[in-house]
C-alpha cells in the first residue's frame, strides 16, 4: 500500500478540521494526564514507603519472645524458616516506667513529667542486619547532639514517643528496683518504631521490673509480607516452630490498625482517576466516532478515484492518530511534570519516587489503543462500503426520530428557536446517551469534588475544635502544675484584659496493657501513667485518653456527632473511638474507677475527633477533684472579639513570666492528614474534562447539523436566533445529567468521607457540607458548564453564511 | 423599476480579481410573473437567485423585493425577510431531517410569530392542496423525492410569501413527478404567485414560464416571452396558453 497518499489526504483532513483535531488533542491530553496522575498516586504511596523501609533494612514483624520459654538455639533456628528472608536479634527488651521531677519522687500532683511506659530495647549499635536507626536526626537538633548509648545509665529516645528532654536530661526509671536514673543521650530516628528507647544490652537485666518476664525482641523479613493476611500467616509459622507461649506479643506496621504507608488519599484518588478514566473513554469514542462519520462522504469520493478499502482505512485512522497520539503523548509528560513533585514528599526524606515504568507504558499505550479502537470500528466499516454507499451514506436522510420530543418541546412557551434546540438530542438518542454520560461524570466529579473539599477542610480543622485560641501550660502537655502554680495561673488569666473565659484542663491517659500492633498515632500520644488512675471496669486492657476539665468546658467546641455535652456532675462525653470499642452509646451508663473506687457515670453525647483513641471528657467534680490527685495541665483560653493574639499573648506571658509558656494550641493529631491542595487539583482536572465533553458534544452537533443551520436560516431563522438554539442542544443532556449527578456525587462524597473515621462515623455537619445555596450554585454552574462549553459553537453557527451552506449541494 | 423583484447593476465576485459570477445583471419581474432563468453550469444562475433570496450579499449593484433594498439588511433582517417575502425550493429540497413533514411546514411560520394551532392549520391546509397530507406525521427520510418536493414547495407558501424562487425544482426527481411538481408550479403562477425558477431544461422553462432569460458568463445574454404587466396573471395562467 502506498503511504504517501494516504498520509497526504491524511494530513490535509486534520489540517482543515482544526477545531475538531484540537478537541481530540485536548481531550486526549487531559485525559492521559488524569489517567497518569490517578494511577501513580495511587501506587506512590505504598511504594515509597516501602522503598524507604527497604533503605533502612526495616523489618516486615517485631516479635516479643518469652526469654524463658524458649532456648537460644530454638529461636535461632526460626531464621530457616520458610519465608524468612532476614532475621535480626534476639535483642534484650523490657518494658519501663520513667518519671521525672516531683512524680519521679513519687509525688503526685506535685508537678514534673507524668510517668510514661516505655518499651526498651537493647542495641549495642544502631545499624544491624535489619532496622537501621539513625542516631542523631538533624529534626531533633534543637534538643542537642544525639548520640547513641556508650555505657550503661544511657538512654536514646526514639522520636515518635513524643518525649523530649533535651540531651543530657534525667529520666528516673520508677518502675526498676532502685529507681535507677538514666542520662538522655538524644534521639533515635527509625522507619519501624517498634520501640521506644534504646540502652545497652547490658542494662535491660537492671532495668525490668521486679518479677517481670524476661523477654527478648526478634525482628524478622520475609518474602510475603506486604498485605496483613501475609504477616498474619507469617506469624502463624513462627508461632508453630516455637514452643507455646513463647510469643508474647507482636507487631507489624503492615498489619496493624492503620498501616503505616497506606495513603488515606488513596480511595479518593482512585475515585478521580476513575472518573477521569471514563470520561476520557465516552469523550474519546465519541469524538472519534463522529469525526469518522462526518467523512463517509469524503471517503467514497476517495474510493471513487481509486483508494483501495485498506487505503481508505489507513487514511481515516491516520488522520485522527494525528491529534490522538500528539494528545497522549502530551497528556503523559503533563501528567508526568506534575505527579512527581507531588509525589515524593509522600514518604521518606532522602528516599526518592518514580513513576513506575508500568505506568509509563500504560497509560500511552491504553490511550491510543483505546482512541484506535473507538475509530477502527466505523474507518474499517466505511472501508469495506462501496463507494456509491459511502457517498449516500453521507448524505442520505436519517430515519429520524424524537416526534414526541418535538411535539413535547413545542407546547412549552417558549420561542422555536428553544423548543427545537430542546428536542434536536432526541432525534439522535445513540450519540445524546454518549454526551449524557459524559456530562453525567463530568458533573459527578465536580459535585464530588466541591463536597468533598468542604468535608475534607472541616476534618483537618477538626485537629483544633476544642482547643480555645490560645493555652497557656508547662513546657511538656504531660507536666502538671502544682496547687500554688495553677492558682497564680487562673489568676493572672482572669486579671489580663481581652480574658473570655478559660478552663483548666487536665490530660489523662490510663494505659492499660497493649498488645499485639501498635498504632502509630497512639506511639505519638504516649502513654503515661497519670497521677489519678481512670479506667474503665471491666475494660483494664483498654487504653483510653481522658480529658478533665475544672470549669464550664461546653465552649471549647468539640465536635458532637449525637447527644450533648456534659452539663453536670455524673455525664461524661466520649470519642467514636469509644463508642467503637466498648459498644457504649449516648445515654448509656458506664462505671469508672477512680483511682481504684467506682464511678458510675452517663454518657451524655458521642465527639468526633479526628483520631481513632477512645477517648472521654469528663469534669473533675465527677472525677472528685483535688481529692483524687488531680491538676491542671494547661489553661485553655478564649479571647474577647477584637482582642489582639499577638499582644494579649505577649502581656500574659510576661504576667506569667518563664516556664509558662503561651502559644496557640498545636492541634490534635488526625488520623490522617489529607491533601487538600491534591483534591482541588483533581477537581479542576475532572471540571475541565466535563467542559470539554461539552463542547465537544456542542462542536460535533453543530458540524452534523451544519445543514439543518443553513435551511433554517433560510427559512427564516435570525443569527441571534441560532445562538439559543445551538446552546439548547446541549442544555437538555445537561439539566438531566445535572439532575443525576448532584445526588450520585454527593452520595459518592458520603461514602468515602465517612471511610476516614474510625467506625465510619463522622458528624453529620462533616459530610452534609453543602447547603440549599450551595446546591443550587453547583446546580447552575453545571449549566453554566454547559452553556459555556456550547457557546463558541453557537456563535459561530451564528456566523456561518447560509449560502455557503446550502451552495455546497 | 416598479416590478416586484428589481435587480440593478448587480455583481458578485467570489475571489477578488476573480471572474464575476455575475457581471451588471440589471433585470426585473414582474408581479405574478412566472419567469425562467436558464444558462449552462457557473453561468450564475444560482448565484442569482440567491441574491434575491438574501442569502448573499451582491458585490456591487442593487436588488430590490417588494419595495425593500435586500442587499443593505443586516443578516438578522434578511432573516425576517425571508420568512414573510420569499420562499425557497431547492433541488435538493433541504428539509430538515428531524422534523415531520408537518414540522417542517410549520417551521417558517412559527419563526414568523404564528400560533401553534394556526400554523398547524396552514400547515394541514397546504399539505391537502398538496395532496401529501397522509404525510403529515412522517420524517421526510421516508418519502420519495417527489413527495419530498412537495413539503418543500408546502414550507415555501406557508407565510403567502411575495416571491416563490425555485432552484431547479424538479432536478432531483423522476420525470413523472417532475412533471407534476412543474404543473403545480404552474398552478401557483395562475393564481398568482410570483414565481422566479432556475433550470437549466429548455422544455422545463417553456412549459412553465411566460419568459425566459438566458445567462453565460454572468450576463443576461438574451430574454425570451412577453413580460407581464404588473399584477396581471402570465399567459401560463391563461388555459391553452402551452403547448
């Protein structure tokens, strides 16, 4: 087959169809770049966080062993087994309670750092076969030159308990005969926190508790781990080749509550990527289906003068693959540009993300497959037709349809113009259900995106509902003032003017016993042990955050997802974390013990908050107050309208004087912080591929019916006339796809939103973000998607010279 | 000048500098008259008649319709002048596909500001001095040339237009039914419809017009018949009048 003309008629097709090829380049474009982007978010996260684990020889399972259960050779023989591709250890372990200041001398109440539970391990070296830490992160710079162990009385703390003493600090172990102190020689950075804190081997013996079990820790690789049913399998097989009971716990970050390296981004990205996807996939075969029969008139003229079927084939496909693989091809290095900066401050600094070569390839390939596939189907149709067929095809009349349409449109009031631009898609129900799905997603993604953007914003400010504007406390959340500091503190708040109100706030935290996976959220809370003990009967493995308040606390505003705050002694309000795990509601009755001595208590209402803890909000008279040992953290405070921030914290800092610090409150961990800015990106990709849908939709029907303009411009129709009449064509696929999809994507919104809570609660005001208004305006700016899309084709029918038109015949 | 349709001067270039497709046309018709414009392929025929109908804009020279200058409106003007001042036959009828024959009838006379009913009622009445009338809820796709013809012809006097223009009319359709679209022109014409018809069939053009002018080149190169006196039928009004 000769190419040459082939390619010649090829281009000079593509060439005079400008428009119609620059609607197949941008769409293709868009579209391969949504496809790239949705994909490689999509696979980024997990890859680089395991690219990162795989940088630091992290370990897949931490394994607490029963030291006396088991014998050295027995466990060293565990390496062998099946699956097992690395092993490190057995590492001395043992599990500490450290103090300092006045709760280290055992008095509680009288300010200090409150006792937390560490777990220990002993590593004579940072680096070994597996999990390499790194011990001095340039992060914790500010506490001093971090160094690990050398000698015993040391201790390096790993970064993620939160502690920070600065180097060279004391920590009293209180739970170890003796009460032994230990020197901070800074901080430890690991990918696998399995741990808190490091010590030389040798220390572990003089620092477990009396009676304590000695234990060890084995950390372990194998070649199936990357999903939790993998490690859960894993574990199992150790378990079998090791005595019973010689597991006492373990813990992997692959399988635990939230495993780490999961991208809570992932599901809505996928969403987007989907609904890019198919849109790409109705717009794309809708373009260039009608594009090839828009030609069949040109092509049997080909055939005429002598194109072979095959020629006339490769003509067609060669003149769309023109802007099809010109729009793949820049769609795929769009898509590239702009996914890699986004990418690699997913995991771990210094370890550097790719997009995947699968990708790469993918995404190109499956564009231009998809394209060819969506204009092989009607170009291998016209090359087989005979030529005469091919002529008539193209300008024989339509069967038509959409009488009922038209007699419908006809009896509204409105002027011809409208009425029939209302019913014109009728008449082609093939090609209208085509754009309507189109317009259908399109929309979809918008609805979904707005909607969800609000939630999402609302959430990650959820991390301060709560908070007051400003607190004023002890340099570490977990020291506590003394009786004599929190009355000059309450005092100083009440004299300084542009004072509200406050509250004082006490942070407890009952650690019961964890076992099995740690979440790394709760590593970050800690868990000290407070000076007054709460707990809830029955429940002593449960570990629940407590907040107490002295004073009207109703004004923090925490977020009630049902119920209501406490408003007397005897109410309680817990987390959906709490509700989670005890089965307690809003109304239930529930028995504390406080301080050992019961505490039977209602629960008045159920928060949102953005972590998955039970946690509880309860007034110290319920608790018993002073009586029980309890005192202020921090005083939360709220400033009168007009107050200056800036100015009142500098004065009460001064009334306060040093070691009070004043600051706005940091926020409260979320279970996941979301990317925002990501979201809004994904909503404008989805936005523009539904405007180009439209006018696509616009452009391809003005070009079918470029004959029906001139006739009814002919017959009488004005130019302003026509500009309607165009904009009605797609106006009516429009309002049905509109109709369809604010309720689709909001539902979608619905669905995946409440995914990010812990028991997939989330206050109602969290996910019904959009009011009346609001639906009305995304309602009209879908049309006006639509009219905008339909307008330049419309005002170019406008323009177009009837005797042009109709001369052609 | 006191004809109903007046054309004075007019050219028209489709290049620059090109040869015009047509060259100080200066001719007129007179009210009632069946006139004949004849000539071979790119003499400018069509080019004429889609002056007078406002489908296009002479280069130079004027053209005048029932009293208006139709080469000085605006395209939106033009528009309404069609509607009530012209109706256009085309050879290729140029129905529009997803209408009835019924909505295409009506279509004209809708633009024009006519009532749904009353237009459904031209539309009824026309179609039944057609005799196409059982036609009425179809799509034009499905009738015959001829009876495609005739919905055009139907669409053109549904506003009593003051000119009928016809663009070989009977082009795309068999001999019989040429015929018959001819004789129904030749109906019209009787009872008083202006009529202006492009054809290049010298027998077409005797049958059915009392004169003919011939164009080549974009000139009148000669004019056969009696022209009519304004407002007096033409001798194919008058029975016997052809052979």
């Amino acid at each position: 087959m000769r190419a040459a003309p082939v390619l010649r008629v090829a281009w000079a097709a593509a060439a005079r169809r400008l428009v119609q090829s620059l609607v197949v380049f941008a769409v293709l474009a868009v579209s391969s770049a949504a496809a790239l982007t949705g994909l490689t978010l999509d696979a980024a996260a997990n890859q680089g966080y395991a690219a990162a684990i795989a940088a630091t020889h992290g370990a897949d399972l931490a394994v607490t062993i029963n030291a006396a259960k088991v014998t050295a050779a027995r466990l060293a023989a565990t390496r062998h087994l099946l699956g097992v591709t690395q092993d490190a250890g057995p590492y001395p372990q043992t599990t500490i309670t450290v103090a300092t200041g006045a709760a280290a001398a055992g008095r509680p109440g009288g300010g200090g750092r409150a006792p937390e539970h560490l777990t220990v391990v002993g590593r004579a070296s940072p680096s070994g076969p597996l999990d390499d830490i790194n011990p001095n992160p340039s992060i914790m710079a500010a506490m001093g030159h971090s160094r690990w162990p050398e000698r015993r009385g040391q201790i390096s703390l790993a970064i993620n308990t939160g502690l920070r003493l600065a180097v060279g600090g004391k920590l009293t172990v209180i739970s170890a005969p003796g009460r032994p102190t230990l020197t901070v020689t800074g901080y430890g950075d690991t990918r696998v926190p399995y741990e808190d804190a490091w010590v030389m081997p040798g220390e572990i013996a003089a620092l477990r508790a009396a009676g304590a079990p000695a234990q060890e820790q084995m950390l372990y690789t194998f070649a199936n781990a990357s999903t939790a049913a993998q490690v859960s399998a894993d574990l199992a097989e150790l378990k079998a080749a090791l005595p019973s009971g010689a597991v006492a716990s373990s813990q992997s970050l692959v399988a635990g509550p939230t495993p780490v390296g999961t991208n809570v981004n992932t599901p809505f990205v996928v969403t987007f990527a989907v609904l890019g996807l198919v849109l790409a996939v109705l717009i794309t075969a809708n373009v260039v289906s009608a594009a090839v029969i828009a030609s069949y008139r040109r092509i049997g003229v080909l055939k005429s003068i002598g194109f072979t079927p095959a020629q006339v084939t490769a003509t067609y496909l060669a003149q769309i693959s023109i802007p099809v693989v010109a729009g793949v091809v820049a769609g795929t290095l769009l898509g590239s540009w702009w996914v890699l900066p986004v990418i690699n401050p997913y995991p771990i600094d210094g370890v550097k993300v790719f997009i995947p070569l699968w990708i790469n390839l993918t995404v190109p390939l499956g564009m231009l497959a998809l394209a060819g596939l969506a204009a092989a189907v009607p170009a291998v149709r016209a090359g087989r037709l005979p030529a005469v067929q091919a002529i008539v095809a193209g300008q024989a009349p339509r069967a038509g349809r959409g009488a009922v349409a038209y007699r419908l449109a006809e009896r509204l009031p409105l002027p011809t113009p409208v009425t029939v631009g209302l019913a014109a898609p009728f008449s082609r129900p093939a090609r209208s259900a085509v754009t309507l799905a189109a317009l259908l997603f399109g929309l979809t993604g918008v609805v979904l995106g707005t909607s969800l953007n609000t939630s999402i914003h609302k959430i990650n400010n959820s991390a301060f509902h709560g908070l007051g504007q400003l607190e004023a406390g002890l340099s570490s959340r977990t020291d506590t003032f003394s009786p004599s500091q929190e009355a000059a503190v309450a005092a100083a708040i009440r004299a300084q003017p542009g004072t509200l109100r406050y509250v004082a706030e006490s942070d407890l935290t009952y650690s019961g016993t964890l076992s099995g996976p740690r979440s790394v959220v709760s590593k970050a809370v800690g868990n000290p042990t407070p000076p007054v003990s709460v707990r809830i009967a029955g429940r002593p493995g449960l570990a629940v955050m407590a907040y107490a308040y002295n004073g009207d606390s109703s004004w923090l505003g925490w977020s009630l997802v049902s119920g209501r705050w406490y408003n007397r002694p005897g109410q309680i309000d817990v987390s959906t974390g709490f509700t989670a795990d005890t089965g307690l509601t809003a109304g239930d009755r529930v028995t504390l013990t406080v301080n050992g001595k019961p505490v039977t208590v209602r629960i008045a209402g159920e928060v949102f908050v953005p972590t998955g803890l039970p946690t509880m909000w309860v007034s110290w008279q319920t608790l018993d107050g002073a009586a029980a040992g309890l005192t202020a953290n921090l005083y939360d405070i709220a400033l009168t309208p007009g107050t200056s921030t800036q100015a009142y914290t500098a004065a009460l800092q001064r009334a306060l004087g040093t070691g009070i610090g004043v600051s706005a409150p940091a926020g409260i961990d979320t279970f996941a912080p979301l990317d925002l800015p990501l979201f809004q990106w994904l909503t404008v990709l989805v936005a523009v591929l539904a405007g180009l849908g439209v006018l696509n939709a616009a452009l391809m029907a003005t070009r079918e019916r470029i004959h029906d303009l001139g006739v009814f411009k002919a017959v009488g129709m004005t130019p302003p006339q026509t500009i309607p009449m165009v904009i009605c064509w797609v106006l009516a696929p429009a309002v049905i796809a509109a109709a369809i999809a604010l309720p689709a994507g909001l539902t979608t919104q619905d669905l995946l939103v409440r995914q990010l809570a812990p028991g997939n609660v989330l206050p109602g005001s969290f996910v019904h973000v959009l009011g009346g208004t609001d639906l009305l305006l995304l309602t009209l700016t879908g049309l006006a998607i639509a009219i905008a899309g339909a307008l330049g084709p419309a005002t170019w029918a406008a323009r177009t010279t009837t005797g042009a038109v109709l001369h052609t015949e | 000048m006191t004809g109903v349709i007046e054309l004075s001067g007019v050219t028209k270039n489709y290049t620059p500098g090109g040869v015009p497709a047509l060259d100080r046309v200066s001719l007129e018709v007179a009210a009632g008259e069946a006139v004949a414009v004849m000539g071979p392929s790119g003499s400018g025929k069509s080019t004429l008649l889609n002056l007078i109908a406002g489908l296009d804009r002479p280069s130079g020279g004027t053209v005048t319709v029932a009293g208006q200058r139709v080469d000085t409106l605006g395209e939106t003007r033009t528009a309404r002048y069609r509607r009530t001042q012209v109706g256009m036959i085309f050879q290729f009828f140029n129905l529009v596909e997803d209408l009835t024959v019924a909505g295409n009838v009506m279509l004209p006379a809708r633009l024009a500001g006519v009532g749904r009913r009353a237009a459904r009622a031209r539309a009824k009445e026309l179609l039944a001095r057609l005799g196409i009338d059982r036609y009425r809820d179809t799509y034009p796709g499905r009738l015959s040339g001829g009876e495609r013809q005739r919905v055009a012809i139907a669409r053109a006097l549904v506003n009593n237009p003051a000119v009928l223009l016809a663009d070989e009319p009977t082009g795309a359709v068999d001999t019989a039914a040429g015929r018959a679209i001819g004789q129904l022109l030749v109906d019209l014409n009787a009872a008083g419809q202006t009529l202006v018809i492009v054809t290049h069939n010298p027998e077409l053009a005797e049958r059915y017009a009392n004169r003919v002018i011939r164009l080549a080149d974009g000139r009148v190169i000669s004019e056969t018949g009696a022209a009519v006196p304004t407002g007096q039928p033409g001798p194919a009004g008058q029975p016997g009048a052809r052979p």
